[in-house]
C-alpha cells in the first residue's frame, strides 16, 4: 500500500514517513499543496495524510479541489488547528478523520489503518497472489490459510512484487519504493531481504516463489 504525506516541516513528514513505513506501506512526501495535489491526481494512494498549514496556500484548498476532482483517496487531516469550527470546516470539506497535532506514533498508524478499512474496495483489501492471500490493511499474509509471518519491510516487498507478479522489478526500482533508498550499486539490501523473504514463503509451503531475473532483478513467479 502507498500513503501519500503532503507536509512542509521537514522533520514532522520525516517522522511521519518512518512511522507508516515501519507499519508497511510505502510513503510519498509532498512539500507543498500544489506538488501534494499533482501527485494526488496523478497516483492511485490508498491514503493521505494532509497538514493545513502549507507555504503557498492553506491545505483545506488541497482537500476541497481533490473531492472535486472525484478523488475518493482517504485522507486523514493532520494539523495543529484545533477548534471545533476547524475540525467541522475539513470535515465538511470530505476529510475522512481529523488528527491533532501533537500526535503519538501509534494513533498515526491506527487512524491511517481505519481511514483504509473505511475505504473498503477502494483499497483492494485482498489480494489473492498463487496460494498466498495478501490482507493489506493489517498486513496479514496466509498461505493456504494457515498464517505467514513476515516483517514490516518483508511484507511491503512481498506487496509490492505481488502487485506486479510475473513482471521483473529491478532493484533500483525496489529500493526506490520499498526502502524508500537512491540506487547504491554497492548495496546489497534488496538480495539480502529476498533471501529471507524466499525462504519464509519456503518454510510456509507456499508455491510461489521469487525468480532472479539476471542483470534485471526479481519476478514473483505463481505456478
């Protein structure tokens, strides 16, 4: 799953984006209402998480244009207004939820999490890859049923292959998406977490497997 973070302070988005890619997704960052409403039209995200408080103009524009636009991406407003007439303002404006800041790390995620599940088939819940059932708001992964446990970063690589399966990803295109990381030539992080993610899905008796395409990258292969 891809969130979409539209914030001017550096260190709150950083802290942001760290929060919701330990809890799995893959993270977007906008500094600005306009770059965050460009990306908002051009990306299907499966949430937003929006401050109202922006350099070139007030986020509550942003929310307001994207509803017009027909975007139905949840969006969770993250701001650090707080009074009723701000909360009814964003809210009539086609918020999902409100969160005020300062914020824990935990309710982040969980109101993240619920404005997704409310989102329902926008979403696609499920997504069913071979004998293995991605659950992609609780980052649940089965095979035949019987639970798989993976990390947070082995569940969003698996995630990401699985809604491409059959094609070849290349580990630049990994990095970018997954570890959120430019392509280091020397690095070796993307072998190391499909190594382990190969054989998580081995031990799980799974049938699907990860297909090293040579001088290209990884294809997840379904029988």
């Amino acid at each position: 799953m891809r969130i979409l973070v539209i914030e001017d302070d550096r260190l709150v988005a950083d802290l942001m984006r760290q929060v919701l890619m330990d809890d799995g997704y893959a993270v977007d960052v906008a500094p600005a209402a306009e770059d965050g409403q460009k990306l908002a039209l051009a990306t299907p995200y499966d949430a937003i998480v929006l401050d109202l408080e922006l350099p070139d103009r007030n986020g509550l524009s942003v929310l307001q244009n994207l509803r017009r636009e027909g975007t139905t991406t949840p969006i969770v407003v993250a701001t650090a207004h707080d009074t009723t007439a701000d909360v009814v303002r964003a809210l009539d404006a086609g918020a999902d939820d409100y969160l005020q800041k300062p914020f824990a790390n935990e309710v982040l995620a969980a109101r993240v999490r619920a404005a997704i599940r409310r989102g329902g088939a926008r979403s696609m819940e499920k997504v069913q890859v071979g004998d293995l059932t991605l659950h992609r708001v609780n980052h649940e992964v089965q095979c035949q049923g019987k639970p798989v446990n993976l990390t947070a970063r082995q569940y969003a690589l698996l995630e990401f292959l699985a809604m491409r399966a059959g094609e070849t990803v290349t580990r630049p295109i990994l990095l970018e998406h997954v570890w959120h990381l430019q392509f280091d030539p020397g690095s070796n992080v993307v072998d190391v977490h499909v190594a382990q993610l190969r054989k998580r899905l081995r031990e799980s008796g799974s049938a699907v497997d990860i297909r090293t395409v040579r001088g290209e990258g990884y294809a997840l292969e379904v029988p």
